[in-house]
C-alpha cells in the first residue's frame, strides 16, 4: 500500500511543528516507511508541492524556476530545430487564426510532445537527421530539396550508410531519425515510401551479424558457486551470493538488481516483494512487483538477502542502495558510498569472479545469464508460461521465449514422436 503526497498547516509555528511531528508518528505506527528525500518534517513558508510552489508569505503560487527553465529548454529545442534546420514556420497559418485563449495554451504542447518519447530516443534522432543533413549540403542537395526529402536522396544516403557500417544500428538511427523529422512538422516521410523501406530492410541484412546470446546459469552452477564463496561473516562474498540467487530467482535485469533500495523490500513471512520502480519493459514508469519465495534451503534467496543486510549493517527504514562499493576495515569488510550503487562494470566483474571455474568457458556467459538460467529452469520445471512471462515483466511471448533454451532432450523427443 502506498499513501500520495499531503500536507498540514497551521499559522502558528509551534502547532505546525506539533501536526508533523503527530503524522509522522501515525505513519511509523501504521507500517508505512516515509520516504526521507521526499519528506518535509520541518515546518516551512515556502514549499514545492505536486509541481508547483506555495508561498505563503507572498501569498502566491507559481511554477518552479527549474520547470519554467526545462519548458523554455525544450521549447528552445524543437524551434531551434524546426527554424534553424527546416526554414518552415509548422502550423503558421493555424496559429494565426486561434482565438487569443487558446494560443496561450500552445505552448504546453512542445513539452507533451517531446514526452512522447524518452530523451535519449529524441536526442538520437535529432542527430541521425542532422547528419543526414550534413551529408546532404555536402553532395550539394538544395536546401529546398532537403526538408522534406526526396525518397532517392534517402535512398542514396542509407545506401552510403551501409557501405561503411558495421551494424544495423547507423542505417535504423537515420531511417527512423528522417522519419521522426518529417512526422515532427506534418510533412509526409520519406521513409513511408516502399523503395526506401527495400533499402533500409537490404542494408539490415547486408551488416547483420548473428546474435550471440550468453548461455544460462543453472541450478547446479549456483550450486558450485555458493560452496565456493560462502564464509560466515564475509560481507564482500555474501554479497554477490546474494545478487546472483535474486537475478536468478527474479528474473531480474542488471539495471534492475544494481537500483533497488531498501525502501524497496517487504520481508513476509513465506516471501520477499521487491518494487521496481522503473525497467526497460516499464514504458509509463507505473513500477511493478516481484515476488521472491522463501525455499528454507542453504540457498534460500530471501534468506541470504537477509543475511546479506545484517552484515551490512542497513537499517530497515533505510533510503540507501542495497548493492554497493565495499571497502576492507580491520579483518572484515563494510559498505561505502551507499548513496552510490554499483556500476553495471563493477557488477559484471564480480559474476566472472565468482563463477570463474564452475562453467566452461566463462566468455559465453554475462549477467544476462541469471535471468535467462532463471526462465528455461522454470520452463524446464513446467511453470505455466503466463506465470513465469508475468514474473518475468515480459511484453510479448516471443521476448520471453528468447530467454528460454530448451534441453536437448526435449528438442529430440519432437522427432520421437513423429512415428517413423
């Protein structure tokens, strides 16, 4: 359960401290965990609340200067581009004949906009067409031929593109960056045009190399690595102990593991619920749950995390990162620079470590391992797939199936069963 954002005033000072300090002791009561950065506790006039500041000794309310300042930065962005890049004026006619109330309201939309994608996808395709661009003005292309582009001028440069390519990706970026350029101010795409799709499908296949998918850690191989590593009382082995039994029994991703806070944990009886605030299958940012059972085995997922938390030393109501740098002190180890948590780098050398030795050949396996390892163990073992896709916070049936790695026997017992 989560309660929204709320607040008490009072215009005395003393009551007002006297109102926090009761809801803040309600909350503790009640089993809520108040989160630290975003709690006020201290009795203030001026305060920043759902976007927007109260002033109570002005009497205002008003925008933030760091909104205002990121509207007029995107606002810059997208007429910096339009003008400088396209030479149009989009929707100039229409502007002109709105009614003076509804103009104010256009310039909301530039933000909405740029929201409909995540900044890096924005800033990718702002600069796949600017190099289109570029190469454009360089081959001695008209300005006026330029925006909107001609099918075969595109053609030509995905052609140039794929020439000197080592990846589908540079003939994707300015394929879709072209695209997003002319969608941007309502002109028709080039891309739609079938003899450029033909070329940038062409160009795919061209540069396309195989997919090299890292092999799945198994039970036993966790088993191997747990009789290597575990000692009582060694924070610095427990810990990679403890991050490899979660991804594993999570299916979770790298960037999922390294980012969860103790805040983010509910210990129950028969099993633990871990909130991922944010994942690459997490368009909207909603956060979803994973739930992690209790197997009362020396592995025990949930039982080594709670070992792992006792010897460092986190406290339950806690805001810091759970997986973080750890430092030699006297004969053991401790937690530092817990505001930090650990680089996707730092993660991936501690897996080699620990499972150098136990599998073959340690190059065909990464941290991706753990969740694939965790999908074809629970396929192998007949898991419902609606069960482990959901558990595995999969979009689409095909995404998960590429995760899962069927044993031989399996793959034969098709040809067994063909009767011949």
């Amino acid at each position: 359960m989560y309660l929204d954002d709320g607040f008490g005033c009072h215009s005395k000072y003393d009551e007002a401290c006297k109102i926090s300090k009761e809801v803040q002791y309600d909350l503790v009561c009640s089993g809520f965990v108040p989160k630290v950065e975003k709690s006020m506790w201290i009795p203030c006039q001026v305060i920043e609340y759902l976007g927007v500041v109260l002033d109570c000794n002005m009497g205002k309310i008003y925008i933030p200067e760091k909104r205002v300042f990121k509207i007029q930065k995107t606002i810059f962005k997208i007429e910096h581009f339009m003008n400088q890049n396209c030479r149009i004026k989009v929707f100039e006619r229409d502007l002109i004949q709105l009614p003076s109330k509804l103009r104010e309201k256009v310039y909301a939309l530039p933000g909405i906009m740029q929201a409909s994608r995540a900044d890096s996808t924005i800033n990718k395709y702002c600069n796949s067409f600017l190099r289109f661009k570029k190469w454009a003005k360089e081959q001695g292309i008209e300005e006026s031929e330029l925006f909107p582009s001609k099918p075969l001028h595109v053609s030509i440069y995905l052609a140039c593109l794929v020439q000197r390519a080592n990846s589908p990706s540079p003939i994707v970026d300015a394929f879709y960056g072209i695209k997003w350029a002319h969608d941007l101010v309502g002109f028709n795409s080039p891309t739609d045009n079938q003899f450029v799709k033909n070329i940038m499908e062409g160009g795919k296949r061209i540069v396309a190399k195989p997919v090299q998918k890292k092999e799945p850690i198994t039970v036993e191989n966790l088993r191997c690595m747990y009789l290597k590593l575990f000692e009582c009382n060694n924070l610095y082995n427990q810990r990679i102990i403890c991050m490899v039994l979660l991804a594993f029994a999570g299916f979770l991703r790298s960037s999922e593991l390294i980012n969860i806070k103790r805040s983010d944990i509910q210990f129950l009886p028969d099993h633990i619920e871990i909130f991922i605030e944010s994942s690459k299958t997490d368009i909207y940012r909603d956060g979803t749950r994973v739930v992690i059972a209790r197997t009362f085995s020396y592995m025990c997922p949930v039982s080594n995390f709670e070992l792992y938390l006792r010897l460092a030393g986190i406290q339950d109501d806690s805001e810091e990162y759970v997986f973080c740098a750890i430092s030699k002190s006297g004969s053991g180890y401790r937690l530092r620079n817990r505001e930090k948590p650990l680089s996707y780098t730092r993660v991936r050398e501690l897996f080699i470590e620990a499972f150098t030795g136990i599998v073959d050949n340690i190059k065909v396996y990464g941290l991706h391992s753990l969740r694939s390892g965790g999908a074809t163990a629970s396929a192998v073992r007949g898991i419902p797939d609606r069960i482990f896709k959901r558990h595995g916070r999969w979009r689409s049936e095909s995404a998960k199936d590429g995760y899962v790695q069927d044993p031989l026997s399996e793959r034969l017992s098709v040809s067994k069963e063909l009767g011949l």
